[in-house]
C-alpha cells in the first residue's frame, strides 16, 4: 500500500536524520575532529532538506490532484514508473483514484441525461427557481404554453402576462392556482402548483405549468348535461299534468253548441284548475331555488369560534322534539379553534348538512351525528358531519351536488349543491365519504 510505502521511506530518512545529527554533535561537542563533524552537519541538512522535498513532492502530487478533480480535468495521469518505489505506488493510486471518479462522474451525467430526457418528454411544463427568482432550468413543454424560449428569470413572465407573473412570483409551496392565458394560440387555462426542493446549496422551487383548458371544458359540459337532465325532468314533471288538464278543460267548451256546463264538468273544471294554479305555484317556487344558486352574495368573512358554532346548530337541532332518538356530539380540536369565514353562510351549510344527516336516520332507533372540527395536513381548519345511516351508494355520490337533483319526495335539490358553492366562495371545498350500510361523512376543507 502507497501509505505503508510511504511512511516506511519517511522513518527511514528521519532515523538517518537523527544518526547524521548525533555524530555532528558528538564530533563537535567531544571536539573530535572539526571537519569531520561539519560535514556531519552538512549531511544531516542534507537530509532534512531531501525529506522535506520528498513530503512536498507527495503534497504537491496529491494538491495537483484535487485541483484537477475541482477542475473537472479527468485527463490527469501520474507516470507509475520514476525510480522511487514510494511514489510509484503513490501515483498509482492516484491514477486509479481519477479512474474511480471518472466512471461515477460518468454515470452521474448519465443519470442527468435520463431525468432532462423525460423533463423534456413529459406534457407538464416545469420550472425550476431559486430564491432569487432565477429560473435554472425550463423544460420545452413551459416554454412552449408560455411561448418564450428562453427563460432566465421569473420577471421575463411579466412579459407575457402581469397575472401570471405575479402567481409565479407568488406562488408558495403547497398552492394551487389556476390563471386564464390569451396567447396567439388561444385562450389557455393554467394550473399552477409548486414544491419546495432544498440542495445543498440552496432553496428552490419547482412550478408546474398544465393547462386544463381541455378537462375543464369537458368536466363543464358534462356538468351542463347533468343540470339540463335534472331541469328537464323537474320541468316535465310539471308542464305534463298541465298540458294533459288545459286539453281537457278545452275540451269543454270546443263544442259551440254547447252553452253551459253540467255540474260534474263544473266540478272538473274546478279541480283541474287548482291542480294548474298548485303546479304553476310550484314551478314558480322551482324557479326561486335556482334564482337562489345564481344570486348568492359574496361571503362577509370574520373570524369565528368553530366550537360556539357547532354548539348552535346542536342546540337548534336539540330543540325539536323529533330529534330526541338521535344522539349528537361533538369534537374541537384544537379547542380554541377558529375559522375564518361569513357566519351566517356557514351556519347555512351546517344546517343543511345536519338536515341530510337527521332524514337520513329518520327511524333508525340508534342514530348518531358527530360534528368535528381540527386542523388538516396543510394546517387549515376542516369541520365535518358524520352520521351511523345508511350511506350513499358510489353512482348518488357523484350526483348528489348537482343543482336540484334529490331522491326526496319533497326536496328541492339544491342544499348539498348551494353548501357547495358556499364552500368555493370561501376558497375551500365540500367532499363526501361514504360506506353504504355503514356511515355517511361530509366534510368543509376551508
């Protein structure tokens, strides 16, 4: 091993030191001989001096090395052969020190190739900034929905929209914001969302850039089919036994001969009339719920206990008499939780929510509701609603937020889909678990 080769040659040119030392002093101290102990001395400088030149000629082999690992030289190569042992074995091992690194800086680049080559593959345009807002890597998917090709730093976004400049600049890890784009190629809608990268160097963040314009479209027109099917089946529900009594009341009087009714076509008429006057009432009252959704004002927002406001719509709930079979509870934790929302629209969603829940254990002898409210994954309130009924099957969950779809004989259809759109107001969201047979949870991600 070099270092045994090495130590071995140092011990040796140090004992040689010492004798040469030791007879210099002796010869000058004892007064032997003068010459003979001056050239002791020469000899033993001698050898201090060839010491230190053959540990710097190590020192100067091993800096050379580093320097060009630092520099990146993988060229390097120390001659294995120069007539000393020791540094033979010295530059072979630095040789196959080089060899080592050239191979793992060889797989290191290769693995680097791999990862650009699918960042550069993938749809999903990525970019990679630092604290300083630099942008260090941009693939060809960002650069292509962004329509800049090359891009150094986020104020060059401000360039193609100020909107967009400013989410990006914005935009912090764990967000998500969606920006409406004109471009030459067309309206574009972004998705935004961002991550935290830490390196030994320094923070970064990558943004992914997605359009959605296409999901969007398609996620509207399905929900647009839903709306005009469950509109269509309450209108025809409405308008048919009115077209069917208006035909028969016309049929009454077609007859120009005939100048008077009879008491039972009287009678008929009558009826048939106040069937026309309750389902037009009805269609106008249809009407109203859907004046409802599309005129909801804007949520005056304060900060609110979420304990004090369970506890009113318990005691609300408690009130009635109806309810005295059903147990509820509650749980705050936190116990000073607070949200920050309009009060009377939230109090609006958990009334409602807590409505589904008590007709849902309608005459089940063990119902139980349990209200919730904590601190989710991200650190923001979530409050839920939890019932031991029947639960909801997979295919009802999907359409229980469409506007005025209900499987009540007399409900309206639009609680679940008005709490909804009272969430989104808020910037949160409205969710739904279910295990059938089992439990029913709903859940306000603010």
């Amino acid at each position: 091993m070099p270092g045994r080769s090495f130590l071995k040659n140092s011990i040796v040119r140090l004992c040689l030191m010492a004798a040469a030392a030791f007879v210099s002093g002796w010869l000058f101290l004892g007064r032997h001989n003068f010459w003979a102990g001056s050239f002791a001395l020469i000899v033993t400088i001698a050898l201090i001096a060839e010491l230190v030149h053959f540990i710097n000629q190590a020192n100067r082999k091993i800096a050379y090395f580093f320097d060009a690992i630092r520099n990146d030289d993988s060229t390097l190569y120390f001659p294995e052969i120069t007539g000393n042992k020791s540094l033979n074995e010295l530059n072979s091992s630095l040789n196959k020190m080089n060899e080592l690194i050239k191979g793992i800086k060889f797989k290191l680049q290769e693995q680097e190739q791999y990862y650009k080559t699918i960042l550069e593959h993938v749809s999903v345009g990525i970019l990679t900034i630092n604290d300083k807002g630099s942008i260090l890597q941009a693939n060809s998917a960002a650069k292509k929905l962004l329509n800049y090709e090359h891009l150094s730093h986020v104020s060059q976004l401000e360039r193609v929209d100020a909107k967009l400049f400013s989410a990006v600049k914005h935009l912090e890890p764990g967000e998500h914001k969606l920006i409406g784009l004109s471009t030459l190629n067309g309206f574009l809608q972004l998705s935004l969302k961002a991550t935290r990268f830490i390196t030994s160097e320094e923070n970064l963040r990558l943004v992914t850039v997605q359009d959605i314009k296409n999901e969007l479209e398609a996620k509207e027109l399905e929900s647009w089919v839903k709306l005009i099917s469950v509109l269509t089946h309450e209108i025809m529900n409405t308008i048919a036994p009115i077209t069917s009594l208006s035909e028969t009341l016309l049929g009454y009087f077609r007859d120009s001969e005939k100048l008077l009714l009879n008491e039972k076509e009287t009678a008929n008429t009558s009826k048939g009339l106040e069937v026309i006057n309750e389902r037009a009432k009805g269609l106008m009252n249809f009407v109203e719920s859907y004046r409802k959704l599309t005129r909801l004002p804007l949520p005056n927002k304060k900060n609110i206990g979420a304990g004090l406001l369970i506890e009113k719509i318990i005691t609300l709930f408690n009130s009635d008499p109806a309810n005295r079979n059903i147990e509820i509870t509650f749980d705050i934790n936190p116990a000073g939780l607070e949200i920050i929302a309009d009060e009377e629209q939230i109090s609006q969603v958990l009334i409602n929510l807590s409505k589904n829940s008590l007709e849902a254990l309608n005459g089940q002898a063990t119902g139980k509701i349990v209200f919730k409210a904590s601190l989710g994954e991200n650190g923001r309130p979530v409050v839920s609603v939890a019932d031991n009924g029947p639960g909801i099957t997979p295919d009802l969950a999907e359409k229980i937020f469409i506007p005025f779809f209900t499987t009540k004989e007399s409900g309206s259809g639009i609680g679940l889909s008005l709490s909804r759109q009272i969430m989104q107001m808020h910037g949160g969201s409205l969710k739904v678990t279910s295990i059938p047979e089992k439990s029913t949870t709903f859940i306000m991600y603010f």
